[in-house]
C-alpha cells in the first residue's frame, strides 16, 4: 500500500472543506442540512428507521450505494440515530461518495487510484477523518 498518512489527511482535508463550503450558512448537526448537500449533489437521500427487520450485522448507521437500474447514487442512514448521529452517517457516506465519483485530479494532485481501489477500511478511515474534520 503506496497510501501514506500525510497523503491519507490531504484527501480527507479536501473533501471535509468542500463538505462544508456546500453546508455553509446551514447548521452542520441538523440531518436536513445534509439531505440539502446530498441532493445538491444529485445523490438520492433515503432515511429508514432502525427495524427488526435489519439483522445485527446490518444494524449500521448509513450506507452508499449505486443505484444502477436508476444510473443513481443513494444514501440511507439509520433515523433511529440522534440528529448528530444522523448527521454524522450522512457526511461519512458522502465522503465515500466523492472518495468514489470524484475525480483524482479533484480529490489529490497526486494518483488516487491506491485509495480508490483500495480495501473497505482505509475508504473508511479516510471517511471517518472527514468526519472529525466537518465536526471539529
Ligand atoms: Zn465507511
């Protein structure tokens, strides 16, 4: 793995600072404020309640995926969470977005491919540093 921290910071910075210039003026632990900056991005919100129906494993706060029958991308997230929760879900699954349909040349100057393709975990650990950046 050619991804080195300092490498791993620059990507999230980015994206956190675009994340918050796209909130700007709005209340950054309001759900809605996210819903506003997900469409705007032409992603689909889709808020579920928490239910039975979900196993254990599948209990998580939110999740991306593509849509492909609609050519669309999608975030749920888990309205049973707290507002900052909420909040919270919504911004680390639009990092993975950008993380995902952004540009390399967008994200980094330098090859992105290492983390774009990269395993679930270092996708997440970037998402989860965007994450206590948009909340610091
Ligand atoms: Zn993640």
């Amino acid at each position: 793995m050619l991804l080195t921290d300092d490498y791993r910071v620059m990507a999230a910075k980015r994206i956190a600072a675009e994340l918050i210039r796209l909130a700007a003026g709005m209340n950054m632990t309001c759900p809605r404020t996210w819903v506003i900056v997900a469409v705007r991005l032409r992603i689909t919100p889709s808020p579920y309640p928490m239910s039975d129906k979900h196993p254990p494993e599948k209990q998580s706060r939110g999740w991306l995926v593509h849509n492909s029958a609609r050519d669309a991308w999608v975030i749920e997230w888990n309205t049973g969470l707290s507002e900052r929760e909420q909040s919270e879900a919504i911004v680390h699954e639009l990092a993975h977005w950008f993380q995902r349909a952004a540009t390399s040349e967008w994200v980094c100057n330098e090859p992105a491919v290492y983390w774009y393709e990269g395993p679930d975990d270092e996708r997440h650990r970037i998402a989860r540093l965007v994450e206590s950046l948009v909340f610091a």
